[in-house]
C-alpha cells in the first residue's frame, strides 16, 4: 500500500513527496561543507609535503599525482559495494560514516613520518570519499522534484563552493597565521587538520539528526544484492545514462585536476619567486579560490537553464563552457601574472558547468530502486577519470608545463561535447513526468 505525500517547498526549489523541509535544509548544510572537506587534503597534503616531510618541490607533482592514482584505485573498487550499501541500508547512516572517516584522517595526516605514510592514509581518505560522494550525489537525486532538479544542483553546488571557500581558503591561511603567532611549521600543520577534522565530525553529527532514513523504496520492495551489483552497469544500455557516465570521468578528474594543480602551480610558482613555504602556499590557495568562488557565482545562473534545455542539450553546453575555461590557459605563461585571474574565472565557470550537466543528466534518468547502485557505477566512472587524469597529469607538470593536465582535460571536454550532441540526434527525450503522478512515498 502506498500513500501519496504533500509536496514542501524549500525558498525556490520544489521537493519530492515525502522529504520534509528539515531534511532539505539538513542536507544543504551538509552540501555546504562536504566537498570542501573532501578537497582540502590537496591544500593540507601541499603544506604536509613541504613543511613536514621536507619533499623538494620538483618532487612534489609526481607524489600528489601518485597518491591521487593510489586513491582513485581505491575508491573504484569501492563505489559499487558504497552504492549498494546506500540502496540498502540507507544515505543518513553511510553519509555521517563517511565524514567520520574523514575526520579520522585529517587527524592522521600531519602525524605522517613519511611519504608512505600517507599511502596508508589515504586507504582511509578514500573510503571517506566513496562513501560521503556516494551519499551525496543519491540524495541529490532523491530531494528535489524533477521541475527544481537543475536549481537544486546548482544550490548545492553554489553551497559546495562556499564551502570550499571558507574551508580552503581560512583553513588554508591558517598555518601562516599560527606560524605568526609563534608556533612552529609542523605545529601549525597539525593544529590546522585538527580544526578540520572538528569541522567533519560536526556535519556527521547534522546529517545523522537532519536526513531523512530509510531508502525511497520499502524493503521488500529493494532489489537483491546481486541485481543492485549488476545495475549500474546493465544501466549504461541506455545511451543518455552511459553519457552521464563519460561525464563523470571528465567532471571529476576536472575537479581534481584543480584541486590539485591548481594550488600545487600557484605554491611552486610563489616558491620560485621568493615566498616562504606558507605564504607559497597561501597563494596558490587564492588561485583555487578564485576558481570557485567564480563557479558558485555562475551556478546560480545556469542552474534554471539547464531546467528549461533538454538534459542531453545542456550537457553539451557544459561541455563547450569547459573545453573553452580549460584550453584558455594555453595562452597563461605565469599563474601569478596580473590577467592570470580571468582565466582562473574561466577554469571555474567550466568546472561548475561540467557538474551541473552530469548530475541533471544522471538525476533525471537514475531509476528510484537503483539510484544508490548506478550513482555508483556514475562515481566509478568519475574515480577512473581521477585515475588517468591526474595520475599522468603529475607526470605532465613536472615534466612537461604545469599547464599540461588541463589542456589534456580540455581535449577531452571537446570529444564529450561532441558526443553530447550525437546522443542528443540518436537518443529521444523521456517525457517529463509529473511529480504528484509519479513520486509516491511507500508506509514503511
């Protein structure tokens, strides 16, 4: 017996029946936060590898990409189980695990007494990682009816780069602050992670009081392990879910790229002409910072087009943005030259687009039953484009220009755009179904 549920409203986004307004305001919240404390491992593990372990900067792109790669190894083993784990149990619990887990490794990582140290921490990263993104991204696609869905990604990813900024760039200035005040470089690092580390148990807390429990579906209604193993996959027959698919391989190692090269060019720039380590480093976190706080300002904007396009149409048109902010830096020589921030604005126009396209596209076409399991095979495929990318990406920046990895991920933005609009001649629209017919809440 099912029962049809009133429909709430948070501000301008319109919610699935049966999601209240505390579990849409909790899991913005949460959003603000999450992705900052995900990426400020590039920003602390920078500030680790030079103030810590004492590793030359010449080595450092090669280490971060290597621990990238063993990362990304990691979590493509793990988002499938994750997925499954989400499909059955439920998002609130796996979501405050995940940030739980983050925590603990903030709290490893400046006791690090070497390189290989932070392999054996990054194990616990990345099971952080697979499952907070995993929750993440399914409840993205549960909260929001379907005529808010384009709003509702560009709120939350509006949110994810505030909360990147204030993450990044205050924790990131932290150590020169402390370092000011008298404590030593290694002190400085360790109190910095532990602030961090308080931050993510804090949100764990908010997600396990906030989120709704449960699953969209009634238990026995929940597909079996084995099908829910198989479904991401047998998923990817439909041509617009295999699209989002290629989409997450170019949105997340897009994301990681900046994340980690971003800070890494402007830090060994700032070394290069004189600065400090801390300072270095704080300059480099400017440059990250410029690329998002330009992407939570353009979210907004493309977030109500993207709900009036076709999903397959506005990927494409994520796709150029991309292509145009990452192939733009061809004509940067120096990240700390005075035009450098209009093509930082650029790069961060393209990374938001990119995530704003992917996760409309796999929200609309995800089924309810499966949304765990084949927003795993989505992050699988992310996790494989971190993997590639930035695994050769470290090698291209020290080995090549530091301008190499993203030049590589704008070549890829072209070949994506151009499969965008073969699958949007090939592939029909769904018809848009409407909420009150469609989405209905099971009595548990």
């Amino acid at each position: 017996m099912t029962v049809e549920h009133p429909a709430y409203r948070i501000g301008p986004i319109h919610l699935a029946p049966g999601i209240l307004p505390r579990h849409g305001w909790s899991f913005l919240g949460a959003a603000f936060f999450s992705i900052g404390l995900v990426t400020f491992i590039a920003i602390g593990q920078t500030y680790v590898l030079t103030e810590h372990l004492k590793v030359p900067t010449a080595q450092q792109g090669s280490i971060s990409g290597d621990l990238v790669f063993w990362t990304e190894l990691i979590t493509l083993a793990l988002f499938i189980p994750a997925g499954i784990l989400i499909d059955r149990i439920g998002r609130r619990s796996i979501y405050a695990v995940g940030l739980v887990l983050l925590g603990l490794t903030y709290v490893m990582y400046p006791l690090a007494e070497s390189v290989g140290d932070l392999y054996l921490y990054r194990i616990l990263y990345a099971c952080g990682v697979v499952t907070v993104a995993g929750a993440l991204s399914t409840v993205l696609v549960d909260y929001p009816a379907e005529r808010s869905r384009g709003k509702m990604v560009a709120i939350v990813g509006v949110l994810g780069g505030l909360g990147i900024v204030v993450t990044n760039q205050g924790l990131g200035a932290l150590p020169q602050a402390l370092t000011k005040a008298g404590f030593s470089g290694e002190e400085a690092g360790l109190y910095t992670h532990l602030v961090i580390a308080g931050i993510a148990l804090g949100v764990a807390l908010l997600v396990a009081l906030g989120l709704k429990g449960g699953t969209p579906v009634h238990k026995k209604d929940r597909p079996g392990i084995r099908a829910l193993f198989l479904s991401g996959f047998a998923q990817a027959r439909n041509p617009r879910i295999l699209l989002s698919y290629a989409s997450a391989f170019i949105a997340r190692g897009d994301q990681s790229v900046n994340a980690t090269f971003l800070v890494l060019w402007g830090s060994t720039a700032g070394i290069a002409a004189g600065m400090g380590s801390a300072e270095a480093i704080k300059t480099g976190t400017l440059i990250f910072v410029t690329a998002q706080i330009a992407a939570l300002l353009w979210a907004p904007v493309l977030g109500p087009v993207i709900d009036r396009m076709d999903r397959v149409s506005a990927l494409a048109l994520c796709m150029a943005l991309a292509a145009i902010g990452n192939l733009a830096l061809l004509f940067l020589d120096d990240p700390l030259g005075s035009n450098a921030t209009y093509f930082f604005i650029l790069l961060g126009i393209g990374q938001i687009s990119v995530y704003l396209g992917g996760q409309s596209l796999i929200g609309q076409e995800a089924p309810k039953r499966e949304r765990g399991s084949v927003i795993g095979a989505f992050n699988v495929s992310g996790a494989i484009g971190i993997l590639l990318i930035t695994s050769s990406g470290g090698r291209l920046f020290d080995h090549v220009d530091p301008r190499a990895p993203f030049i590589v991920v704008g070549v890829l933005n072209v070949l994506l755009f151009l499969a965008s609009v073969y699958v949007r001649l090939k592939a029909p629209s769904p018809p848009i179904r409407e909420d009150h017919e469609h989405e209905h809440a099971a009595v548990h």
